[in-house]
C-alpha cells in the first residue's frame, strides 16, 4: 500500500508492520472468503463455515484490512476528494483503524451522518482482489468519509471509489476504468458508476449489498445530484 498524502491535512498514522505467521498457525485459505454474499466452501465444512460467518466478521475484516496496508498496489488517500478535514474519515485512516478492529469514521459535514460504521468484508476483499486477482493498481479517495448522496452506500461501510487505475487518472479516456468496471462486477458489487454516469467522470463508485439488505438506491434526483464528495 502507497500512502497518498493530501495537500491540506495528513493523518499522520504510520503504516503497521506486517503481522509474522506463527510456525503450526492455521490460517483460512483464500476460497472461504466471503464474495457476493455466498461463502465458497469444500463439502463437508457447513458447520464451519456457518461458524466463521456468525462470529469472524470483526476479525476477518481486521486481516483484510492488514492485507491492504501491505499491499503498495493499492494507494489509499490521506484526505478528501472535496478538501474538507477528513478527521479521521479519510480512506488511509479507515483501513487502519479496521485493521485494529475498530469502526471506520464518517464525515460530519453535508449529507454525511457522523458516527461510525464496520467496514464490510467482501467490500474490502473486492479491493484486494482488484490487484491480487486482476492486475490492477489503484488509488482509492473514499470509503465511509465523505459526504455523499443521503442514501449512500458509502454510509453502510460497502461502497469505496477509485480516483487512478495503474497511476492515471480515470476519465472517458484513460482506457481501463471499463476494465476495473467488469471486474468489479464479477466480484459481485451490485452497483457500479463511472465514466459515462451522471457526475463520475473522474471517479468509479463500487458498492456491495448492505446488511440489512436494504439496497434501495437514490431517487433519480438524488442520482442527478452533485455532492462533495462523489455518489
């Protein structure tokens, strides 16, 4: 992970060492991650896998968020796309503190509603994946800060948008967001904005299911809406 420091205001939270594997330590392979909604298991392991669905969430975001700190394909932004103080709302500061098991802050300006919120897991694997998985490198400017339209996903901890794929800008032109788009789609986000959308010309907005499956999205004239900070 790249630390993109912003011009007004920097978070100032180093970078967490990598965590050393202990010798004989089990860790969960790759395929029990949760993508889509649908936990990908061998047969024979429904109990276990109804297990870490109940009780891992906290500790499962946690080890993807340390995956992203470590990872310097994925730049994460010190301060906001509006250039208001994050206060601990920045993309850089809400993997950290999910790495530390703790919520990430939302913005307290505009239509953001203050407060916290657990960073959901298949939101962060989709991250990862978008490197490990596709190959792309990028920067992302928000997750749960900012201020957005009123029923945004970025609220519910399911939503981050990317400013950069493989260090260019992303815009009608920039040959890749329609690539990063599709693949978004395969790991299963349910809405996906970018070029071509109302006012996301230079950002992509992906977001996943919310928990309580709520996913109504916006009234066409919040759709239409501009807000600081992206949809």
């Amino acid at each position: 992970m790249k630390i993109e420091y912003g011009p007004r205001e920097s978070s100032g939270i180093d970078r967490p060492a990598p965590r050393e594997r202990i010798a004989g330590e089990h860790t969960e392979p790759r395929d029990m991650v949760n993508i889509g909604g649908v936990l990908n298991q061998p047969e024979g392991l429904l109990s276990l896998a109804q297990a870490l669905k109940a009780t891992a969430t906290p500790a499962k975001s946690a080890e993807l968020a340390k995956k992203i700190l470590n990872t310097p394909e994925i730049t994460l932004r010190s301060d906001l796309p509006s250039g208001n103080p994050p206060r601990g709302s920045d993309s850089l500061t809400n993997i950290v503190d999910t790495s530390e098991g703790k919520p990430a802050l939302r913005s307290d300006y505009g239509t953001a509603p203050g407060g916290s919120v657990p960073l959901d897991k298949r939101m962060l694997n989709g991250m990862l994946e978008l490197h490990d998985k596709y190959g792309f490198s990028v920067r992302i400017s928000s997750i749960a800060g900012g201020s957005h339209s009123k029923n945004s996903f970025h609220y519910s901890g399911t939503a981050f948008d990317i400013d950069r794929i493989n260090d260019i800008e992303v815009s009608k032109k920039d040959g890749l967001h329609d690539k990063v788009m599709a693949a978004l789609k395969k790991l299963g986000a349910i809405e996906i904005l970018g070029p071509g959308n109302a006012n996301h010309d230079h950002h992509i907005h992906v977001a996943w299911s919310r928990a309580d499956g709520n996913d109504e999205p916006p009234n066409e004239q919040d759709q239409l809406a501009k807000y600081e900070d992206g949809y």
